[in-house]
C-alpha cells in the first residue's frame, strides 16, 4: 500500500461543504477557528479572492481553479482586494448546505467553503506534518494526470451544489473528501512541495518510507533504512531531516502511536499486546511512549473511547426497562 493510502487508513478523514459563497465586489469573508481536528478549505470556481496574511505578510491572491487549504486552522480574512467596505451579506439555508450571496452583478465571486474533520488524536499528527497554509491548482479538466482529475471532481461538486440533487449532501461530502486526498497527491507531485507529509513520496526516501509504514513493528535502524535507500546514515538522516522535519525514528514513532490508538479503540486486547503488535517489548516503554504522543495513557485512552456510562452501567440501546412490581402501582 502507497503511503498516502496508508495515512488515510490509518488516520480517517471526513470532509463536508458548510457553505456556497456567491459575492459581487466588494466583499469580505471572516471565518475560523473551527473545531480542534478540522482544516478548513476554500475552492475557488469563479472570480477570485485575495487572502489576508496573519503575520501581516503580503496577501495571497486565488484564482478561479485555486484551492486553499488551511491545515494551521487559524482564524482568516478573505476579501475582494478593492478596500472598499463590503456589502452586507445573508445566509440562505437550502436542503444540503447554506448559500451565502450579496447583491452585484460585477466581478462575481463563486467559492465553495469546507472543511475536513480528522479523527483525534490523530489531527495532531496529520496537522504537524503539513504546512500552515496550501495552496494547490485544479487547471482544466483535459488532459491526463492529478490535476484534471482534481479539476473533474471540483466540477461535479459545482453540479451538485447547483441543483441541490436527492443525496446532495452526502455525494458533496463524499466529493470533499476525496478532494482531500487529490489536494495532497496533487501537493506532494510538485517538485517545491512543502517539506513534511507532501515530501514523503520523496524518490530517494520512498524505500524508508515504505517500510515504515508497511512494517512498523520491525525493529528498524538507520544503517537499514539507509542501505535500503542506497545511502549513508548520515545522507539519510539529513534527508529525511531537511524534507520531512523528521528523523526516521520520529516518523516510526508517529506511525507506531497511531496505530496503537486505533488499536486501543476498536479491541479488548491487553496492553501488552498492543505494545508488541506495535513494536515495543517493553510495556512500559510503550506506556511512556503513548502518553507522551497522545497526552493520556492507554488505559485513559480506552476509557475515553468507551461509550458513556450513567450510574455505574451501561446505558442501553433499544431496550425499554420495565419497573419493578412495586413502582407499577
């Protein structure tokens, strides 16, 4: 399995479209933070918006077949560029999704606003491996490769945020999630991708990076990986250092921890043994490890996944409790 498909299993992904923004200059759009695991998205189909630096940078300007993602989740200001004081806008609730609209005919912004949700903890991760801000370009829908195929899928969600269809909602949401896994296949296929997640596919690390992630419980060292990759420890750990922020040992860490609180999740196996499934003979190293990646132990951990619980049991699903003979009279 690629690394990318890997990720996505490993780290569920959600996405949903909150709102269609259809704005005649001038407008202004404030929005975030959103919730802890979501990063905000913006696809711009028509006209085009110029984003507003949080460090008071210059600011970024999208065009029609641009999509920004947020993955930093800061609050941010979007704007038509003019300085001119927008005009008002309403919300207008349809069936799958709110439409935001102003008055104006003239240079018309068309820009479908999201998010995608990621399952904790493992937003933390997924968000520390890539950049604050991402920015990536559809094009036309011609032609072979990532890029058409991000731009045929923009279209279908333009088509169903149109017509508001039966199953709207799901096929737009459907469609944001998959517009997710594009943006990073899309991001990581350019020679100037990011450092961090997008340099992952990277040609010289792709061996190392693969067997982390196909074999985690291995006992990896570097002189391995770095034989597997046809360099010295040194090249490798620069390597991996100067495209992923990361030593080798801190990506198998991540991917260890990640997998160990799936695990914890969806199982009744022992610590123990999810420790050693994961690659730690030691259940108190693992116990370290865990709480110092997740913040809690494992056992917290399973806890917190277990449904709620009221008086000392399990609250019931489907099952009406008679009373006792005594309170039916």
């Amino acid at each position: 399995m690629d690394w990318l498909s890997r990720i996505f299993e490993m780290m569920p992904v959600r996405g949903r479209l909150d709102l269609r923004c259809s704005y005649g200059a001038p407008w202004r759009i404030e929005q975030g933070p959103g919730a802890a695991n979501e990063i905000p998205y913006h696809a711009v189909l028509a006209g085009s918006a110029m984003l507003d630096d949080s460090v008071g940078g210059r600011p970024l300007r999208l065009n029609a077949g641009d999509i920004l993602l947020l993955p930093g989740n800061p609050r941010h200001v979007m704007h038509d560029g003019s300085g001119a004081a927008p005009r008002p806008a309403r919300n207008r609730p349809v069936q799958n999704f709110t439409i935001s609209e102003n008055p104006g005919a003239e240079q018309r912004l068309d820009l479908l606003c999201g998010h995608f949700a990621i399952t904790p903890p493992h937003d933390r991760v997924l968000r520390s491996y890539l950049p604050p801000r991402l920015v990536v370009h559809a094009g036309a829908q011609t032609g072979e490769g990532t890029a058409p195929q991000l731009a045929g899928l923009v279209a279908m969600m333009r088509s169903e945020a149109a017509d508001d269809h039966l199953g709207g909602r799901a096929m737009l949401n459907a469609l944001s999630t998959a517009m997710f896994a594009l943006v990073l296949r899309l991001a990581s296929e350019s020679e100037a991708a990011p450092r961090g997640l997008l340099a992952l596919g990277h040609p010289r690390l792709a061996p190392a990076v693969a067997a982390l992630f196909n074999d985690p419980a291995r006992a990896w060292t570097l002189p391995v990986l770095a034989r597997l990759c046809n360099m010295s420890r040194a090249t490798l750990a620069r390597q991996f250092q100067e495209k992923l922020g990361r030593s080798p040992s801190d990506l198998l860490a991540d991917i260890r921890m990640t997998l160990a609180a799936n695990e914890l999740t969806r199982s009744s196996l022992s610590t123990a043994a999810v420790a050693e499934m994961v690659g730690y003979q030691s259940e108190a190293a693992f116990q370290r490890a865990f709480k110092s990646h997740i913040g809690v132990t494992p056992a917290q951990w399973r806890r917190m996944q277990q449904p709620s619980v009221q008086n000392g049991a399990q609250v019931g699903r489907g099952k009406k409790m008679l009373p006792r003979p005594d309170e039916a009279r």
